[in-house]
C-alpha cells in the first residue's frame, strides 16, 4: 500500500513537495524512491516558506528537547527543525523507509546526525513507539490522509508532553503559476483546474480508510483533542515570473502529476491547452513561457498541550 508524506505533496491542491506518509492513500504505483529527488528539490524550493513558519514557532516553542516531524517524506522539513532548534533531537516519521534514507543521508550531509533519528511506520499508530513525548509535534499535510482526523488529532496530542506544542499545517491558498489569460484557451483555466482538485481531494478523503467527514475547523479541532492556546498564520510562497529552473520544475510536475485527474473534469478544450502547457516542444508550454511564476499559501495552526 503506498503512503504519503510530506515533502512531497499532490498537486494542485497539493503540490509536490510536501505530505503526510503514513497515511494509506491510493498512489500503489508511486515509487517513493524513485519520486525522492523530485520531492526533494520541491521541498527545498518551498524552503523560505518553511523557514518563516519555522521561525514563527520558535517564538512560542523555547528550547524544545523533541521534535517530531510526522509525515517527514525526505527530510527537507525535518533538516530545517534541526537548524532553527540547535538544541532538540528531531525524530522523521515517515511511511517510507526510502525516503527516510534520504533523510538520514541529508542530516548526514548537513552534520546534524548526532541529533537525528528517524522512524517508519503508519500514523497515528507509529508514534506510541516514540522513546518520551515531543515538545514540538508537526504534522505538514500529513492528517488529511488519515480517515479519522479527529482520532488522529487526539493521539497526536497524546503523544505530547505537557506544555507541548501540536503544530498543523493545513489549507492555505491553491497554487497559481500562469495569468488568467494565457493567450491560448479560455481564460480562467486554473479555477477551473482548482475545482476539479477539490472534488478530487474529496474523492480521496471519503475513499481513505475509516474515513469521517469533518468540519475543516482545525483550532475547533484542536480544543476538542484537549489543547489550549491556539494560534493560527498563513505564509507566503511568492517567486514572480521569470521562474527559476527549479520554480519552472515544480510548476511542471505540479501539472503532470494533476493530468490524470483533470481528464474527468475539464471539457476538451481546456485539456488540449493542459497538454500543450506540457508539451516541451510548444513554444507555449510550460517549459518556455516567460510568464510562469509560484505563488502559493500554506497555513499553520498551533495549540499547546495543558502543563
């Protein structure tokens, strides 16, 4: 069965870099290995977003001894917990041993080994093999692949020590890479593209394993898993057009690996227009056009176990 995690993510609603592994999801042909790198360079493209939420957390979250990232996909996320909290160990949980090894290897590579650990397995059961509660839980996409999300909520706050913090992220803005009017099809494409992914991420939600259906009130959800304080901010992923390579990269996959879905949603003119945007041969695609930006949102929502 393959998983998710999160640096890794399904475009467009979720892009490619980041999701919650260990969550049974139905991708049995996505070979997380193989997607590594990819997931990787995504991740590392979304860096300077990590980095303000991170920063954004350290200041309510001092001197933290365990960061648990759940959902960790290759570490990128993980590393970057490492960096802003000399001090804590960090543990990567993750459904993937191969992209586990990926991130033991890039906190080799970064010479935070020492305090690195990681752990494979399916949340929320995998975490009751924690050594000693977390001061610092984050979950980065990774619950909506969890057909309960309130009993995953809960457990993860178990998994708390007191004073603890549960940090979330989920929702935010889709993300928008081209004008409204691209000079070729109708105008409007992405909204389009936006509503078929919602009903496709419905589609996955009501199809997971034990799935409930829940109001997305995600601090509503956190008081109800018993945990006070919280907080909520949104952070901006803004690289205007022209693109970098990497930002053009993301823009693409983001886009092929959103193709198969669209094919039940949009009428053949605007899939016509997707498959010339990934045509690297079309002077119009994705891979040429000047005017490819990454504009996107991801929102963090924080609450704090009672000392």
């Amino acid at each position: 069965m393959a998983h998710h995690h999160h640096d890794d993510h399904e475009p467009v609603h979720e892009p490619v870099h980041e999701h919650g592994h260990g969550a049974h999801h139905g991708h049995t042909d996505l070979d997380w290995a193989e997607m590594g790198p990819m997931l990787e360079s995504s991740a590392e493209l979304f860096a300077s977003l990590y980095e303000r939420a991170l920063g954004w957390l350290a200041q309510e979250v001092t001197e933290p001894g365990l960061i648990v990232d759940a959902g960790s996909g290759p570490g990128v996320v993980s590393c970057l917990f490492a960096e802003t909290f000399p001090g804590a160990r960090i543990m990567a949980v993750d459904g993937s041993e191969a992209l586990l090894e990926r991130a033991r290897a890039r906190a080799g590579r970064q010479g935070v080994a020492d305090r690195f650990g990681t752990l494979a397995g399916e949340l929320p059961d995998v975490l009751g093999e924690l050594d000693y509660p977390a001061d610092l839980l984050w979950a980065s996409r990774s619950l909506h692949h969890l057909g309960d999300q309130r009993a995953a909520l809960a457990a993860f706050a178990r998994h708390l020590a007191p004073g603890g913090t549960l940090a979330l992220m989920e929702g935010g803005l889709p993300l928008r890479f081209l004008p409204r009017d691209i000079g070729m099809g109708r105008p409007g494409l992405q909204a389009r593209i936006d509503a078929v992914e919602a009903e496709w991420f419905t589609r996955m939600r009501t199809d997971l394993p034990g799935h409930v259906a829940e109001t997305e009130d995600w601090p509503a959800l956190l008081a109800a898993a018993g945990l006070k304080h919280t907080r909520t901010h949104s952070f901006l992923l803004d690289l205007p057009a022209p693109a970098s390579d990497r930002a053009r990269a993301y823009v693409v996959a983001s886009l092929s690996h959103m193709r198969d879905k669209l094919a039940e949603g949009l009428d053949a003119g605007d899939l016509a227009t997707v498959d010339r945007l990934l045509d690297p041969d079309d002077e119009e695609s994705l891979h040429r056009r000047p005017d490819v930006f990454v504009l996107e949102a991801h929102t963090v929502h924080t609450a704090v176990r009672p000392g």
